[in-house]
C-alpha cells in the first residue's frame, strides 16, 4: 500500500514536497503527506526497492498483522521525529521510514533466531551493514545528493532507525513477558 500510494504521490503532485509548506499549516501532516512524494524518479524507485527489500526479506520473521503495525508506525514516528525532535526545513520520500521499519524488522528477526546461528549471521551482517551506513552519512558529500535530484536528509534516516530500534526492543519486551506470564 505504502508503495502503491508513494506512486501516485509522484505521478499525481510530483511538486508538493517543495511546495507543500505553502499549503499546510502543520509540519506534522506536511511529514506524514510529504512521505509519498519524491525528489524524481529515481528517488522513488531508490525508496521502491528499499521497500521491496525489508518487505520481503524480513517476510519470514515477522506476522502480517506486524507488519501493518510497523508500517503504519513507521510513518507516524517520522512525522513526530523530524516535527519536534530534530527538526528539518522540509522532507520528502520514504528513506526515514524504510530505516524505521528495517531497524524494526531486523530486531524482530535477530530475536527469533537468536538460537539459530546459521539463519542469524546473516542478520547480524545486516545490522552491522545499518550501523555502517549511519555511521557514514555523517561525512557524506554532495554527490549522493545529486543521485536523488536534492539534499538527503539524514535526519530522517537517524530518526527512523532510532525509532526502530524503540520500536523492537518494545516488541521484543512485549514477547518476552507475554511468554513468562502467557495469561495476560
């Protein structure tokens, strides 16, 4: 759905990231609208693959019904992040979010393979991949940003696997008490 809509954002008002601001008042509805639109075309298939990998290659560690949740959380946690926590003059695609619901997927994964090493090594490559890429943001240089068409926001990118990790460790916490005392 996430994609379906992140289309039609493009195709539809391929301008509101950048003029947006001039139509909403809130910068919280700005964030949460903004997510599905893009810089160009090659933003939104960036953000498209993005999306296809964390929904497909966590598919096996976590339920439907988890997934929606982490999606649909995804969004709002970036909308609050870059509204009150780290604030941003403007955002647009799905990166922030896509960093929420990997960092979110792969606590989920790593937690329900942890006696598994042979289907767990690869998550922890994947974790350390995450950290790397963060770690190399911070000296980032303009030729990423001429890539997507526009200035990354690595805000966004911070935020979202923050409020991933947030998110994890509450679900995985959850998990754990629910299987101490299995009836609450």
């Amino acid at each position: 759905m996430i994609g379906i809509l992140a289309i039609a954002g493009q195709v539809f008002v391929p301008d509101f990231a950048r003029q947006g601001l001039d139509l909403i008042d809130s910068f919280f509805i700005y964030v949460l609208v903004a997510q599905f639109t893009h810089l160009g075309w090659v933003h939104l298939s960036l953000n498209l693959a993005g999306l296809a990998i964390v929904a497909w290659g966590f598919s096996n560690h976590r339920s439907h019904r988890e997934w929606l949740f982490v999606q649909l959380l995804s969004l709002l946690w970036l909308a609050f992040y870059l509204s009150w926590i780290e604030p941003v003059q403007w955002y647009c695609g799905l990166s922030g979010a896509l960093h929420f619901q990997f960092a979110a997927c792969l606590l989920l994964a790593l937690h329900r393979t942890q006696n598994k090493l042979a289907l767990a090594w690869p998550l922890w490559v994947l974790a350390a991949g995450l950290i790397a890429k963060l770690i190399l943001e911070w000296n980032s240089d303009p030729t990423t940003d001429s890539l997507v068409g526009g200035p990354i926001a690595f805000e966004a990118h911070r935020g979202g696997a923050l409020g991933g990790v947030l998110f994890g460790l509450a679900m995985i916490g959850r998990s754990l008490r629910l299987k101490q005392n299995p009836t609450s």
